[in-house]
C-alpha cells in the first residue's frame, strides 16, 4: 500500500496524464462516427490505396485491349453517321441496313509530315481488306488521305499534303463543289479550286467531302473556309480552307471500304471508252 | 500573486467564449482543400502561471477541452489534443528555462520574460497541439499530407492572432 502511495507522489501528473488521454481516446472512439470506422478499417484504409494502385497499373496495362475495342466501337459509329447522312435526304431504302461504307480501323506506324510529298503508312494491310484507292479518314473529324498500295500487313497512303491529292469536296449546305489540293507547305491549310465564281460562299462555311468519288462518302468533315477571292480573268474561286484535324498528330485512322466502290467505276470506264 | 487566479479564471472563460463565439465560425479554404481554422484555446492553459501544479494545469485542460469538444460536436478531439498540450507545457518551460532559473511568481508573458521566450515557447506549444488536433481529427496516419497542410495554415493564422491579443492586453498575471 506505501508503495502504491509513493507511486503516485512520484509519477502522480504522469499517471493523470495517461488516464485523461485514454479517456479521451476513449470518447473520441465511441462517440465520434468518423473516427469510430477510421479505428475499426484502419487496416482496410491501406488496403483500398494498394488495390487502388493495383487498379491503376492493371488498367494501364489493358490499355491496348481497351483502345482495340474502343476503335472497333468508333468505327461503327462513324458508319452509323455516314448512314444518317445518306438516309436523311434519300428515299430511305428498303433494306435499312443498307449501307455501302465500312470503316477498317487502324494504326498508324509511320509518318512524314515536313516534306512537299507526305505519306503515312498504316499497320494494317490486305489481309484486313485494305485495297488500293480507298480513302482513310481520322478518328474525330477530318480525311487523312488515300491508300496508294497495300502489302499484307501495312498500308502506304499518300496524305492529304501532297502535291498529287485532289479530292472531291463539297460547302455544307451550299451548292457547288470543286477538288481540294495541297499548294502552301502550312500543313494546317489546303486550297479549294474549281467551285464556279457563281456560287455564293461565305468565310466560315463548312466544307465536307462530296461523295462523288468512291473514295470518301459524303459529309465527312474537312475543314472550314479562312478566306477566298476570286483571280483577275479567272471563272472560279480560289478558296483557302483550314483543316479540322491536324494531320502532324494522328495516330488512327479508319479505312472506308466502299462495296460497291468497283463497280461504280467500273461502269464509268466502260463510258469513257 | 493575489490578482493571478482571479485573472487566469477571466482569461479562461473569455477565451472559451471567444473561441466559441466568433472563431468556431471563421474557416478559410483554399480551392476546397486548405482549410483554416482558429484555434485560440490553448492560449489559456499555456498562458499560466509557470509554477501551477501540473495536475491541476491537466485537470482544466480536460475540463476546457471538453467544454470546446461540447461546441464544436467533437467529443474527445480538442480534448485529447489539449491534455497532451497541458503535459507537455512542462518540458517545454523546462526547456526553454534561462539561466538564473524561474521565479516562484514568473507567468509566461511577453512583459514577463521577454518576445523571445514568449515566442518561442507559444510556437512549440501550438504547433504541437494544432498538428495533434488534426491528427485526431483524421484519427489516421494515411491523410498525412491533409494533416500537415492544415497544421501549418491553421499554425500560421492562429499564432498571429494570439500574439496581437498579447500586444492589446498586457496582462501582468
């Protein structure tokens, strides 16, 4: 019993001290919700930031698979699009699945974009059903240029920034249509030739593709008009346009396939014979 | 040493009040991160007078605590913290003891024992208790970088206000 006296004489604040703070803890556990779960799951705090690091280096690593898939799926929106596009001003077909455009998407492996002739190649080729004279168009908004020739696995396509591209263009929601070329090395712009010098256009005006080629259907984005004027004893506009899509970025592309894209021309070379 | 309980009572009660009163309603954050909080209370337990028992220094600390935790709907949090910071004023003051050691009358006050004493002993003793507010209030170590960000901007404002109070009132006790 004198010992336990002399115990508390001695360390009599210290043993207040311990007692107050158990107390405490003791009241912050019970009657504090929060900390309450926090002092239950403690363990289970560290074990949901590991799982959540875990899930962030999973996904990191399923991230070709999902990209794969993800372009699969954006592929058959954009077709989904290009058929809206044909059914909004057509007698719709009888068969509503009709639909003459499929998109192959694809990678892209290889790129010039500084030079007067630029080309992309695709990592994808014949055996996927690349051909060709197809058209490739970008992701989001915009036409990457046409497939020049195609091995099993890869795809050489001449871009848009080429001194040979000449690709059918239309004004949305205007009339006339002229061909679309590469003639400044500012891979942002492009030249619209050939829209007759009756036609009324505007700074701003959308241009989309034509669709009279086989190539690309109709309504795909391309860019927009910066400004234009006509030359001195010319009949035609000479329009400067701006690119939606920055072709010095692209990193997928999507092939159109048209069924019937032989056939039509075909037909056109039996004609002009 | 006659006026000394009856102003350390006064000081106790007005800072309860005024921690309660106007400084519960202040909070400052930072894009919904940094928050800033006043927490003037331990003011009134290391502000007394250097010799007080220390039972008694715990003893009103828990009282103190647990009339801040009642308003602030916290049970235990303030008073945890400001048992320990009672505790630890002690090692603190005996760190910080100057040479010809302490009067049986010293108080920790500016006019007392000087800016540099005063300072240095108000800072460890509130950070010590802010940083173990916050660490209650988390109750876990995994929001480290929350508790130290609201340790040091709480630190920061709370130390300003408590030294222009100790300018306005000079105390003798």
């Amino acid at each position: 019993m004198y010992n336990v006296i002399q115990l508390f004489a001695k360390f009599g604040t210290h043993i207040l001290f311990v007692v107050l703070e158990v107390i405490c803890f003791y009241l912050i556990i019970n009657y504090n919700q929060s900390q309450k779960e926090i002092f239950i799951n403690s363990s289970n705090i560290y074990s949901a930031k590991i799982g959540e690091q875990k899930a962030i280096l999973s996904n990191f690593a399923n991230l070709k698979r999902v990209n794969d898939s993800l372009m699969r799926e954006n592929a058959n929106l954009i077709e989904n699009l290009i058929l809206i596009e044909y059914a909004s001003d057509n007698i719709p077909n009888s068969d509503s699945i009709y639909n003459p455009y499929s998109l192959i998407p694809a990678t892209i492996c290889n790129s010039t974009i500084n030079l007067r002739n630029n080309h992309i190649t695709l990592c994808k080729g014949s055996r996927e059903g690349i051909k060709p004279d197809m058209g490739v168009i970008s992701s989001s908004k915009g036409i990457i240029g046409i497939v020049r020739s195609s091995s099993s696995n890869f795809a050489h396509v001449m871009t848009l920034l080429h001194s040979q591209t000449k690709i059918s263009c239309g004004i949305k929601s205007r009339k006339g249509h002229g061909s679309l070329v590469w003639k400044d090395t500012d891979p942002l712009r492009m030249t619209l030739e050939s829209v007759p010098k009756h036609e009324i256009i505007a700074v701003g005006d959308t241009i989309i593709t034509s669709g009279f080629s086989t190539m690309f259907p109709r309504g795909i984005l391309v860019g927009k008009i910066e400004n234009f004027k006509i030359m001195s004893g010319s009949n035609n506009y000479n329009i400067t346009i701006k690119l939606f899509n920055d072709l010095t970025d692209v990193k997928y592309a999507y092939v159109v396939q048209n069924r019937y894209g032989s056939e039509q021309l075909n037909l056109e070379k039996e004609i002009t014979k | 040493m006659n006026n000394t309980v009856p102003t350390n009572i006064i000081r106790f009660l007005i800072v309860f009040l005024v921690q309660v009163w106007i400084f519960k309603h202040i909070t400052f954050s930072f894009g919904g991160f940094v928050f800033i909080h006043f927490l003037i209370y331990p003011m009134a337990i290391l502000l007394m007078p250097i010799k007080t028992p220390r039972s008694l220094v715990l003893g009103l600390a828990f009282v103190l605590g647990l009339m801040i935790d009642m308003s602030y709907d916290s049970v235990g949090v303030h008073t945890g913290a400001l048992v320990f910071t009672a505790y630890i004023r002690n090692v603190i003051i005996a760190f910080l003891e100057p040479y010809e050691g302490y009067n049986i009358d010293d108080v920790p006050t500016i006019k007392n024992m000087g800016i540099g004493w005063f300072i240095s002993y108000l800072s460890v003793g509130l950070l010590l208790h802010i940083f173990l507010y916050f660490s209650l209030e988390a109750f876990s170590f995994v929001f480290i970088f929350e508790i130290f960000l609201n340790t040091i901007s709480s630190f920061i404002v709370t130390f300003i206000v408590i030294l222009i109070s100790q300018f306005i009132f000079r105390t003798k006790y």
